[in-house]
C-alpha cells in the first residue's frame, strides 16, 4: 500500500511539472479591454450630454407653450391669467388677481389656477410646476432692475445652463433681451451660482 501511494504521488508531481500553466492577459487582450472601457466611457460621457441637451430644450419648450398659454387666454377673457379678477374663469378657480394688469408675487398661485382652469395648461390646482432642472417656474414682476414688466421665471438654474439658453434663444446678455436674469451682463459659470431665468411675457 505505502508503494503504491509514493508512486501515485510521484506521477501526480511529474504530471505538474511537465504541464506548467501561464498565468496573467497578453497584451493584445489588454489593449481589446482598455478599448472597451474607453468605448463605454465615451457612451455614458456622449449619453449625459444628450440628456442635459435635451432638459435645456424642454426649459425653453416649457417657456414658449407657457407664453402661448397666456396669450390665448388674454385673447379669450381679455385679462392677464393670475391678474384677471373678473372672468368665470378667475371667479370658478376660486382666487383672483387684483386686475392692475401686472403679476406680483401674490399671483403667482392665481395664474397657474386660471390656466388650469381655462384648459391651457395640464394639471390642477394653484401650485407652481417644476422645471428640467429642478427648481420651480415662477411669475415675477421686475425681476431686477433691467427687466421691467411681467416676466416667468425658471428659478435656481446653474449658470452654464441659463448661458447656454439665452444665448440660443434669445441674445447671450444676461441683463437683456426677451430672457434676462441678471443686473450683470455676463452669467457667473462656476458650477455654484444659479439664476432665476425669466422670460418676458
């Protein structure tokens, strides 16, 4: 018995060492798992662009659908939605402006009540949407200095991204223009500083 286990386990050593295993990737195989990796990167990278290109679209499609909105409803009641004091429509949303025929803080709630209720707008109640970037879509009368009038304003927008839209709809300055949101001219694009971004009605 003791033979025959020092023979099996001589042939067991000989098989081992006459069958060396190399381990490790060639080089062909490395390069084949970078280019892949490089391959994803650029997709998740290219991916991320297209949908924050695509959320600075849906800003200024949800500012020009709003624009609209007011415009037909002005046209319908012959009043300013949230100013309008007066129509069925002010009256059945049951809150009214005070009809001066401008859009003060108070309002806001008013005019996304009357919009509501005219059918121009989807959704129920008084309460602000949000917008692309996460901040609330607000109205605003005099938004600072350069912008007088009524205005609906995108709020906490990071800088880059209200660079990029008013400098493809409308003229690039901040505190110009039908889209302003700064007394400044420029927008601070630091990843930091948001704007209230306003469109003027």
């Amino acid at each position: 018995m003791r033979f025959l286990f020092l023979m099996f386990e001589g042939k067991s050593m000989a098989h081992t060492n006459h069958n060396p295993r190399q381990c490790g990737f060639t080089l062909v195989e490395i390069a084949i798992v970078l280019v892949i990796v490089g391959l994803v990167l650029g997709g998740v990278l290219k991916g991320q662009e297209m949908i924050r290109g695509a959320k600075v679209k849906n800003v200024n499609n949800d500012a020009q659908n709003i624009i609209s909105a007011v415009t037909t409803y002005k046209d319908r009641y012959g009043a300013m939605p949230g100013d309008d004091s007066v129509s069925t429509i002010a009256v059945a949303a049951g809150v009214a402006g005070d009809g001066d025929g401008q859009l003060e803080d108070g309002e806001n709630g008013a005019f996304w009540a009357h919009l509501r209720r005219a059918g121009l707008m989807k959704g129920t109640g008084n309460l602000s949407p949000s917008h692309s970037f996460g901040g609330l879509v607000r109205v605003d009368q005099n938004p600072h200095a350069n912008a007088q009038g009524n205005f609906i304003c995108f709020t906490d927008m990071p800088g880059d991204v209200a660079d990029i839209v008013d400098r493809q709809f409308d003229d690039g300055i901040a505190n110009q223009g039908a889209i302003q949101s700064s007394d400044d001219p420029t927008y601070v694009i630091d990843g930091t500083t948001n704007y209230d971004l306003c469109y003027r009605l």
